[in-house]
C-alpha cells in the first residue's frame, strides 16, 4: 500500500489500513507523491480526508463528488486553513481520477460564448491562448453591460461605450486598444449573426503611435549580467536562468516556455524545437553548444524527478507545466536581486535583445522575422526601430540602375 511509504510512523499507520475507505487514502496519497507535495503536507492532506470520508463509508472508488459535496464533506470549522487546502487538493485528485461532477453552466450566454469560441478556432484559426482573451473580454463585456437576465437584445451603443470608458480608468491605452480589438470581434460575430443590429461593431479603437514608446529591448551587456546574477544552487534558481537563457538566445516568448517539452530537444540532431504560440507554427533551431550545457545542467540538478512531460515545471506543488504569469514573476524576482538598472524591463525585452543582437550581427530583417514568427515585416521593425542606421546597412539594394528611378 502507498501509505506504507513512510508517509506516517508505524505506530499510526492502523489507523490508515484499517480504515473503511483505505482504498481512497492509497489513491489519493500516490497522488499526493506523484504531485510533489511534501511529506507533512501529505500526512496533513490525508487526515482530513481521512477524517471526512470516513462516515460515508462504504464508499466505492468509482463514487463521484461536486463542489457543493466537498464543501460538505471537508470542512472542519476548528482548523478552516488546512482543510481548506486539503479539499483543494482533493479536487485536483477527483478531477485528475475522473470522479468529479462538473457543475452545470449558470452562465446566461452560454451557448453565444460556446459559439463564439467554436468561431474563433475554426473559422479563424486562433491559437488557444489567444481565443481565451477573446472569451474572457466577451464574458466581460455582457456580465458588465447587461443585467441579469437580460436578453443579448437590449444591448446598446452607450452600453459599449460604457464598458470602454469603465476599462479605460483599469489599464493602460496599450492594453485597452487590445481589448476593444477584441470586443469589436466578439460584436462584429454577433451581428453577423442576427443578435445585434448592424453598426454595434463600429467602435473606436485607442490610437498607438510608432515610436511614442521606448524600446523594450534590454542592452545585451546587462542580460548576461542578469543571467549571471541569478543563483543556480538551487533547483528554482537552475530552472529560471535556464528558462531566461533560452528566451534571451532563441528569442522564445513567454508563452512558447511551458510549450517545450522533454521531446522538444533532440540530443542526436542537435536542434531544438519551439511551438510558436501566436503564429501556431513549428520551428527548428539548431541547439548550441552552450544552450546543451545549460539544459543538460538543469534536467541533471534542477527538474524535479517526474514523468510529466514538460520542460519546465512549477517549483510548488502539484506539479504542472510553468505558466507565462509564474514566468514574469520570476524575472521580476530575478531583476530585483541582481541590483541592475532594469526596472521597467519585462522578460519581453529578452526576445527583442534576441532581434537587436541578430540585426548588430547583420542578420537580414526578413530572415529576423522569421526567426521571431513574425508574419509582417512592419511586426519586426518595431522591434528594431532604433536601429534606423543599421537598417540602411543591411538594406537589399535596389535592381538595375537606381538612377532610372
């Protein structure tokens, strides 16, 4: 039995085999294991569901639970903390086994957001993460705009402006030209589909100037003074300098980090292989010397032992595939420790230090766009626009006798 496993002293361990749900304490507490959590917090875990499923037993394993049940079940008013850890644990278990019971959908616009989706997939091609910022400002915009129970109809142009307005004192004119991007789809779906009268989608989107912003791209002596700033006795310090040398050398943004897997380096061919998020396309690159030896270091001393696939991984349990915000957060962390001068950067500047050095080492702009996944060169040059000088360096001349022109 997994319990064995040293997970409790022997002197306690009856008190889990000869438990009436021993069969749930096993399963759960493999899983536990294979999630990383820890062994106090397994032992913790296991008490109190221990404690909660105990008077329901018999209890089958194939017995399914919602959240309502959960919260029935697990809740232990004198220590409220851990046992609202515990059943948060118990949901990913339930979820994980197959033996949770979704709710049902209370969401209004259910079937127009299902839709819209299905639309943006298929009819447009976008890639997931993409088609979850335009879902999340739809659901946004009618859970602001209209009332509870309202039907899709009563909708308005001082309604939209409303939501416009009310986001634009939450985020900046960069951030809001997005969104209002994004809700001008969802409106122009819509009318399209006879919900909304034509003339809802024509709504104005916030101007962006080229140029009126500075650079993003971080000045290639600070990023290897960042990279050797960071701390890699540590398995969470060996993860984000191999995560932050990969973006800096290969370009990769922040969404194609938790797409790299295991398989994603082939050791014999010497290449490495990036799923580009935005474009939804596959690029080979050849894997360097260098970035061998910095992946090979951290898969040795720095990825917690696992099956799961992927590359990099959360450094808290459970374990699972790290996200673009855990990724921010750690170049935010990483930068205030180094004491460098990069308080405005974001670890986007890495993927434009990544262009500006291929354009210093004359490296075409058509071919640096490709490398970036960029599908317009006018994409690119944003990333290069201080390098007006160097441009007419690398420019292609022109054919035939200029002066005919």
């Amino acid at each position: 039995m997994t319990t064995r496993l040293h997970i409790y002293p022997h002197k306690r361990y009856y008190r889990y085999s000869d438990s009436p749900v021993a069969d749930w304490l096993d399963d759960f507490a493999a899983w536990l294991n294979a999630a990383g959590y820890c062994r106090p917090v397994v032992r913790s875990h296991l008490s109190a569901v221990r404690l909660s499923l105990e008077p329901l037993a018999p209890l089958p394993l194939d017995t399914r639970f919602s959240r309502t049940d959960l919260e029935q079940i697990v809740a232990f008013p004198g220590r409220p903390e851990p046992h609202r850890l515990a059943r948060l644990a118990f949901e990913r278990f339930l979820r994980d086994r197959g033996r949770w019971i979704e709710p049902r959908s209370v969401e209004p616009h259910a079937e127009l957001i299902a839709a819209f989706s299905h639309y943006l997939v298929e009819m447009r091609g976008l890639a997931p993460a993409t088609v979850e910022q335009h879902v999340w400002t739809a659901r946004a915009f009618l859970r602001t705009a209209l009332p509870e129970g309202a039907p899709l109809a009563d909708l308005s142009d001082v309604d939209v402006e409303g939501f416009i307005a009310e986001r634009s004192r939450q985020m900046t004119r960069r951030s809001l030209g997005g969104e209002a991007s994004r809700l001008r789809v969802f409106l122009r779906f819509c009318v399209e589909r006879a919900k909304l009268p034509e003339g809802m989608e024509a709504i104005d989107i916030p101007r962006r100037y080229r140029d009126e912003r500075p650079p993003r791209a971080i000045a290639w002596p600070l990023v290897l003074q960042l990279l050797d700033s960071i701390d890699r006795s540590t398995p969470v310090g060996l993860r984000d300098h191999t995560v932050f040398y990969l973006m800096a050398h290969y370009g990769l943004r922040t969404g194609e980090v938790p797409l790299l897997t295991l398989d994603s380096v082939d050791w014999q061919a010497g290449t490495l292989r990036i799923q580009q998020s935005k474009t939804r396309s596959v690029l080979l690159l050849p894997l360097t010397e260098p970035a061998a030896d910095v992946l090979q270091r951290y898969l040795r001393d720095g990825r917690p032992p696992t099956e799961r696939p992927e590359l990099f991984l959360r450094s808290i349990a459970p374990i699972g595939p790290i996200t673009r915000g855990a990724i921010a957060q750690a170049f935010r962390r990483r930068v205030r420790r180094s004491g460098l001068p990069l308080d405005d950067a974001s670890p986007y500047g890495l993927r434009h230090s990544f262009a500006m050095r291929l354009l210093d080492r004359n490296v075409g702009v058509k071919a640096i766009g490709d490398l970036l996944g960029h599908r317009h060169l006018q994409t690119t040059s944003v990333y290069l626009r201080l390098q007006a000088d160097a441009l007419r360096d690398v420019a292609l001349p022109l054919p035939g006798d200029c002066d005919a022109y």
